[in-house]
C-alpha cells in the first residue's frame, strides 16, 4: 500500500477527532456506547452470549446484523464499551480507505483488523483528551485511568506509546511477562533491573512502586479486577 505508518495514523487520528468534535465530545471518559447509538445512529442488538458446545469449546458469539453492535447480558460495562468503539471503528474504516487512495472492499483482513484497533483506541481515549489528561495526571497509569473509566487499564498505558516522550510499557502476570513494547527502540521480554524491582515489590505489597536502577527508571501498579496477579509497568531511560 503506498502510505506510511505515519499516514495511517494521521489519518485515523483526522477523522476521529472530527467525529469527536461534530458529536459533542469535549471530555473524559468517552461513553461509546452512546456516541455510536445516539450521535451515529449505530443499531445496538443484544444477543444471546456464546455457550459450549459437548466438546467444551465456546460457539462462536452471534454478530449484530449488518454493521451494528451486538451486545450480551454477560458482557462487562468495559466490554461493552469496547464493542461499541469497534462499531464505531467498523464504520468509519471505508472512510480511511477512501482518504488512503484504498479501493473499498480490497483491503485485507489484516489492515482491516489494525485501522479498526487504532480506530478504537482513540474513540474511547482520544489523543486530545489524553493529552490534556497528562497535564494532571502526568504519566500515572492508574490516576489517567480514573479519567478514561471506560476502558482498562492495560489500554490507558497502551496509549502512552502513541505519544512522543520514548517509554517502555510491560504487563507481567503471575511473574511472566506477557507484553513488552516500546515507541522508541526494540525491546524483548527481558526487563531491566529497574522493572524487575517493581514487580518484586508490587507483588510483595499489592501497591504502586518507583524504582531507578542504573540507566532505568520504572514504575509499577497492580491491576485490580483480574483472576491472577497483572502488573503494568513504565519505564523509561534516563539518558533519553
């Protein structure tokens, strides 16, 4: 495809905060539930949710017809919400291939799949908002997600590396790193000393740490609400 990255984005980013700006949305959290189906005029059918089948596995969860949402009585308020921007992202993907020069219907699965993630993203933290938040909220995971409630935590620290200042966001669960990724140099699951002590010490007292080791300085936090122990942490190197 002959754009960048970084057109891509840009794109994304345009058309987002137009929709934002002509359905009224000036601040946080992003009800996208109600910006899809009173400011689009998305159709919201609830469905029955996926069950096992005698082997075990789980049907497949019955979609909204044509390009509406579809939503269970099992789903969670933040699931809920994630189904709603990928809604919103489903609807808004043809005009990004238009701006992008894609013919309709030919893009692939795949690209399919990345526009509508970085569509999401920013429907329910968008980039403005987000940045105005940091001015309070500075880089604290916990407290920006107290402002964009709507969504996880793991997707407010998701969003810091959409941002210029150079990070690293990791998510350890249960002593394993299950993520590690940086906006500013290639990183592997391997965390630096300064990582590894707050996973030590969150872990050891279920509460946020700082810790600078070396060239590194990292933050952790518990995640609340999950079935195992998840630790996000930020770092970031001093000589950056």
């Amino acid at each position: 495809m002959d754009f960048s990255q970084e057109e891509l984005i840009e794109t994304v980013e345009r058309l987002v905060a137009g929709m934002m700006e002509r359905a009224g949305v000036t601040a946080a959290p992003v009800d996208a539930l109600a910006l899809a189906e009173r400011h689009l005029g998305i159709p919201v059918e609830w469905v029955e949710p996926a069950e096992e089948d005698d082997s075990g596995r789980r049907r497949a969860r019955p979609r909204a017809a044509g390009s509406g949402i579809a939503l269970t009585e099992n789903m969670s308020a933040e699931q809920r919400q994630r189904a709603a921007a990928d809604g919103i992202a489903r609807l808004l993907l043809p005009d990004v291939c238009r701006k992008l020069n894609v013919p309709l219907g030919s893009e692939s699965k795949q690209f399919a799949t990345h526009v509508r993630a970085l569509v999401a993203a920013r429907v329910l933290i968008p980039s403005r908002l987000l940045r105005a938040a940091l001015r309070d909220c500075k880089y604290d995971v916990p407290a920006l997600h107290a402002v964009f409630r709507t969504t996880s935590m793991e997707a407010v620290a998701a969003r810091l590396l959409d941002l210029d200042t150079p990070c690293v966001i990791g998510i350890v669960d249960d002593d394993v790193v299950a993520s590690r990724r940086s906006n500013f140099m290639p990183v592997n699951r391997k965390l630096e000393a300064a990582e590894r002590e707050c996973v030590e010490q969150v872990t050891a007292l279920d509460l946020p740490h700082r810790a600078r080791v070396g060239e590194w300085t990292a933050w952790g936090w518990p995640v609340p609400g999950r079935p195992f122990r998840r630790i996000l942490l930020r770092a970031v190197r001093d000589d950056v």
